[in-house]
C-alpha cells in the first residue's frame, strides 16, 4: 500500500513522516520527496515465521512518501508538483495542524486547512476530468466513459469527492491512470500539543472528515519522535504516562486497514514466510496474482487453512489429518489470516 503523507507549510508532517519510518530527514522545505517503508506488525506471521523457520519472512508493508508543501508558511496552497506527486499514491494521509507553532503567524485551524485542501483537490480534479470529457464527446467514446465523466463532473462542481460515490454510480473502470485526488482514501492525521495527545477527534472536525467519505485519528507528531527515538523496553512506561496504548504507527495502520478495508492472507514453507495484503471481497483467483501472475493464469485451486486452525494444530500434516484443510475454487472469497497454497498450471 502506498500512501502520500500532505499538509500545508508547519502541519508538522515530516516529523510524523520520520516518527512512523525511523528515518531522520531535516524538517521544513527542501523540494526533495522523502520516502519510507514501514512493517505491519503481525503476530500471526511472527508464530508461523516461529514454526517454519523459514530463509526468509516477509510482513506486509507500508510505503510512505513525504510530499513536500512548495508555498511558504502558513500558506494553504500546494504546488502542481506536489499535487501530482499525490496523484500516483494508493492512498492519503492529510495532516491537519492544532497545535501552536511559532514559526506560523496565524492560529492553527485544522477544519479550514481540510476545507481548503479538499476544495484545492477538486478544482484539479475537475480541470483532469473536464478535460477528458471533452476529448471523448469530440472521439465520440464509449458512452459508458462519457456516462462515467459526466457523473464525476456533476460531483465535482458540487464539492463532491469522488470516494463518495459508489460503484453503481460511478464505473471506475474508466478512472484509471487518472490519478483523482478526491477518489483517493483519505486519513486525517489531527496534530496536537503534547498535552492533548491522548485526547478524541473534535466533533465538528470529525463530522466533516466523515462527511468527504474520511477517517480521522489525533496524535501529536513531537511526542511520537520523541517515543521513536526511545529504547523499545523504556516507550510502555512513556505511553502510560500520556495515556496513550502504543505508539502512533499501530494506530495509523489500524485507521487505514479499516477504512481501505484490508485483509491479510498468507503463504508459508521452507522458504520464506509472507504475508500478503488484499482487499476484502477478494477472490482466490485474484489473490493468487497477488502472488505471481502465472499462478493467477494458471490457476486450478487453492488449499486454505484458518490461521487459527494451524495455530490449534501445529503443522500442516496434522490440519490434514484432523480433516480441516480445505480446498476452494477460483471464485472463493479469501477470509482474513486464512494460509493459502495455489496449486496451478501454465
């Protein structure tokens, strides 16, 4: 999963960028992209990982690429440069500044700073799609891609993101390679003082992240590079004291599995332990390219283990034995933790 980490000029995201990576670029404009590559916790593949001993163990990952703003504090405009950098992201991660900043001149706002970068993301989009809509009434085009573009324009100039539209109302077969900044998930990381780390979303804040189709978390980025940079065995005792129950990469992964609504299956052996991530709804056929595409090509069927099947029984031999390993199709919808073999042919 990839995800575009924005904010306006003194939001704080390139210290949040660097608390969730490790990493420890310099803070403030240098027109460079900065980009990171996290580990999704999962004890599930540390057992498996346990009983195989496998050469290798892959965990899920998450690319981060830190996308600078180009316009000056306090400023609530983001470059062409920096919009297209979002453009080509899974997903986003919009960090809303509430907390003081003395380097800025004006009061933090995080409900104005997500109304200005929601009304800056549909103006580009309705340029890109105005644009094509044109072009395929003038090449007389499938009329479903019109259909398609003239419903996003429709959305647009009402202030609609896209997200919000549903399948039935929007064929995105024909979005594609557009790069729609308001049809991409949004997170809304809220940036606060230290002493309201442990504190809920404000409500008129929340209503209004939810109401563009959203989901929002609060943190405060100082605290979390300051828990970062702690020794693993000394940070339970920090987050106690801030009332907090983990630091901030947990709790954004579980924000963006939950909104991009993701599910983990897995491959196990000699050879390398991995998890893979897919969407939920996905069938086997489907995960199996998540794989290989020659297996996705080829496939002939898969056998599926409940992860908590083999954590009860141990090996594989004895999931067989007990007469629990199954064997699905291609058209099996892959259940969360579920251990997958593809058998396949080409």
């Amino acid at each position: 999963m990839r995800f575009g980490l924005a904010g306006f000029a003194g939001s704080g995201k390139t210290t949040l960028f660097n608390a969730m990576t490790g990493l420890n670029v310099p803070v403030g404009y240098g027109g460079e992209i900065r980009v990171g590559t996290v580990r999704v916790p999962d004890p599930r593949v540390d057992f498996l990982s346990g009983v195989f001993s496998p050469r290798k163990t892959t965990h899920a990952t998450i690319n981060l690429r830190d996308v600078p703003g180009e316009h000056g504090a306090g400023s609530r405009v983001l470059s062409a440069r920096s919009l297209q950098e979002i453009r080509d992201r899974e997903a986003l991660c919009l960090v809303l500044r509430d907390f003081f900043n003395p380097a800025l001149d004006s009061d933090a706002d995080p409900l104005g700073d997500l109304r200005a970068f929601h009304d800056e993301c549909v103006l580009a989009d309705l340029a890109v799609v105005e644009r094509r809509l044109d072009r395929a009434r003038k090449e007389r085009a499938d009329v479903r891609e019109i259909d398609a573009f003239e419903t996003m324009t429709a959305a647009l100039e009402q202030g609609t993101a896209l997200r919000l539209l549903s399948g039935t109302e929007l064929h995105r077969g024909f979005t594609k390679g557009y790069g729609l900044l308001t049809d991409l998930p949004l997170v809304c990381a809220v940036n606060v003082d230290e002493d309201r780390a442990a504190e809920g979303l404000d409500s008129a804040l929340a209503d209004e992240v939810q109401a563009m189709g959203g989901a929002a978390m609060v943190l405060s980025a100082g605290v979390e590079a300051e828990i970062a940079s702690l020794d693993p065995e000394e940070q339970p005792e920090f987050l106690e004291d801030l009332g907090l129950s983990e630091p901030v990469l947990g709790r954004f992964i579980r924000t963006a599995y939950s909104l991009l609504d993701l599910v983990s299956f897995f491959t196990i052996g000699p050879d390398e332990v991995r998890a893979w991530t897919i969407r939920r709804g996905t069938v086997a056929r489907a995960a199996a390219g998540c794989i290989h595409s020659d297996l996705e090509r080829g496939f002939i069927r898969a056998e599926v283990i409940p992860y908590e099947v083999f954590a009860q029984y141990g090996s594989e031999q004895a999931v067989k034995e007990a007469g629990l390993l199954r064997v699905e199709g291609k058209d099996y919808v892959v259940a969360d933790g579920e251990l997958i073999h593809v058998l396949f042919n080409v």
